[in-house]
C-alpha cells in the first residue's frame, strides 16, 4: 500500500474483521463507526467550548455528588443518540446515568452492550486540559431483548472491544478489538480518523515516567509512599501528572511508565470506575503488552458487584505493574 494511502477508520475496522471472521457480519463495524461519529460530535464541541455557551458546570449534580460540567450532558447525549437506533445494542451504561438504559422500545435492539463515561476529566474543560470519552464493549448474556444489569456486570476479560478518544491538541480515537491497539487522528479536512497509530505497545521504558497526584500521599497506605518514595528517589523516573485519566494513559502507553491511583483518604476503594475507565483501559494496556492491576490483582479479571464501582488503578509497562504490586504486598505481609 503507498505510503500516502489514507486509511480511515471504516476502512480498517473491514480489513480487520475480515482477518477475525470469515463470514464479516459489519454489525462490529457499523458498532464503532457510529462510535466515531459520536466522537465527531462531541470533539467540534470540545473544540469550540470556549467560544459557544457550553463552558461550565450545570447546577446538576451526578449521583456521585459531583457537579455535572455542561459538556458532560451534550456528550452523553450525543453517545446515547449515535447508538440508540442501530438496532446493534441491548443495553448501554453511563458514568453520567445511576442505571443502565436498556434500548428504547421504538427501536430495534441487538447483541451488544455499550459501556462508556461520555466526557472523563471534565473538570479539566474550562482550564483547557485534554479530556476524552472512554468505551468498553460487551456482548450480552441476558435474553432480555432491552439487556439486563447482568449484561453490564460482566468481568473485563470479556470485552468484545474497548477504547479511548482524546480530545487533545489532535482527536484521536485509539481502539482494540483484541487484535492489538491502533489509533486514529482525526483530519478535519476530510472530517475522517485517519490511522495514524498502528499497533501501539508499550515502548521499552526507556523514559521512566510515574504519574500520580502527590497530593493524596498523607492518605496512602505505607507500602504506596514507599513505592513513590523509591521511585523518586532511587528508580530514576521522572514525574508527569495531567489529572485527566484519558490523557495520562495516552502518554504512558506512548511514553512508557506507570499511572496510579491507588487507594487513599476520601476514595478508599480509589477513585475511578471499574466498568466505565480501569476496565477498558486495561483491556488496552493487556494488547499494548503492558498490564493493569488494582495493586493486588489484574483489573481484567474482577467481576464487577455494581455498575459504580471503584477500584485502585496500576497500569503500564508490566515490569512498572509488578514492581507497585511487590511493594504493596511487601507492606502488606509486614503489617
Ligand atoms: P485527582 C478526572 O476527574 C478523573 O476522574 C480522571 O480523569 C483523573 O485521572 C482523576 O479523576 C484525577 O483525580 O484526584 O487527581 O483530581
């Protein structure tokens, strides 16, 4: 194929479910297309934030107590409204809703469940900080045609497809179906992804980078502030917290290193969730040849008691992974 051949991501998602599948269905593809449109959407919003009336926070809260930003509201909709009437899914789940949404009943329904957080780090919209929508994909196991909770309660391991998009100085939509990790840069001249990024994997850790907030240190179990102690003062690493979980894996899977949010003061399961960021983040991390862990065990293989449900995140070069896991079961076996 010439160097200079375009390959967008419709074009790719068929190659590639050609070489998975004999007989290609396209409902897989026409799955993440629509996803990518939705990232379309959301990231001309993204991008122009500053200028329309869609900076801020609502006076709405979620269920988690946290004050919904106007942007997380435009974003679940428009993922709600790409994927509602494709007759593709029984089910959705948002980090926006408390309960999952089965399928309208005036629309056809189908064998995929759609786990996502519409807009992760929103927080971060109004200083201009890169944000991004995370997705995981099941298939359901209920036969409820509108899904049942239990189709969205389902170990990471089983993830038919996960991925990320980066709304950041480029958009990029980074996927896998279990056949590597592959990003897309969106060309707003042709208003296409564009592959841009095939078959990412974790680089050699050559540049030794943690990123954690150090401000929740005084809350960290001792086997965690010793960890950040050796790396900073022994393990040669150097530092970079962004404080957006999307663009902190982004550069950790380009760069190499570890990201962490551990257990601490005010999130003693930690702080993120395990349906809608650690486990499609750690599917990717599993196919980049990394790993991710909740410091005790892989976060792939948690079945999940509740659709909010948090959990530690480890994720990175897998030697990083271990090396975390060795301290806190180290201090663990000490106390
Ligand atoms: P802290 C953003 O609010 C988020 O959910 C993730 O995107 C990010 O990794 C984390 O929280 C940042 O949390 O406590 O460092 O502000």
């Amino acid at each position: 194929m010439p160097e200079n051949h375009v390959v967008t991501i419709s074009r790719f998602l068929i190659e590639q479910e050609r070489k998975i599948a004999e007989t290609t269905t396209g409902t897989f593809t026409s799955l993440l297309s629509n996803i990518a449109l939705a990232a379309k959407v959301i990231s001309y919003q993204v991008n122009r934030a500053g200028l329309a009336e869609i900076l801020g926070e609502t006076e709405q809260e979620n269920f988690h107590g946290e004050r919904i930003q106007k942007l997380d509201l435009f974003a679940d909709d428009v993922m709600q409204k790409a994927l509602d009437h494709t007759g593709l899914i029984t089910c959705m789940a948002s980090e926006e809703n408390e309960f999952f949404l089965p399928v309208p009943e005036n629309f056809p329904s189908g064998d995929y469940v759609v786990i996502y957080d519409p807009l992760d780090g929103s927080s971060n919209i109004d200083v201009n900080v890169s944000i991004g929508t995370i997705f995981s994909i099941h298939s359901k196991i209920s036969d409820s045609d509108r899904g049942e909770l239990k189709d969205c309660l389902q170990a990471g391991k089983h993830q038919v497809a996960a991925g990320y998009v980066l709304y950041g100085s480029s958009t990029m939509l980074v996927y896998t179906t279990g056949a590597g990790v592959h990003g897309f840069t969106l060309d707003p001249s042709i208003g296409e992804f564009v592959l841009s990024h095939k078959n990412m994997r974790f680089p050699d850790p050559s540049r030794r980078v943690y990123s954690i907030n150090e401000a929740h240190y005084p809350g960290w179990e001792t086997g965690q502030q010793l960890l950040v102690d050796y790396l900073k003062n022994e393990g040669d690493f150097s530092s970079r917290y962004i404080g957006s979980l999307v663009a902190d894996f982004h550069r950790t899977l380009l760069q190499g290193g570890i990201f962490m949010y551990p257990a601490g003061q005010g999130a003693p399961e930690g702080k993120l969730r395990l349906l809608y960021e650690c486990a499609p983040i750690a599917m990717l991390a599993e196919q980049a040849g990394g790993r991710a862990s909740t410091g005790a065990r892989d976060v792939l293989e948690i079945i999940p008691h509740s659709l909010h449900q948090r959990i530690p995140l480890y994720v990175g070069n897998r030697e990083f992974v271990d090396l975390a896991e060795d301290f806190l079961a180290e201090e663990d076996s000490a106390t």
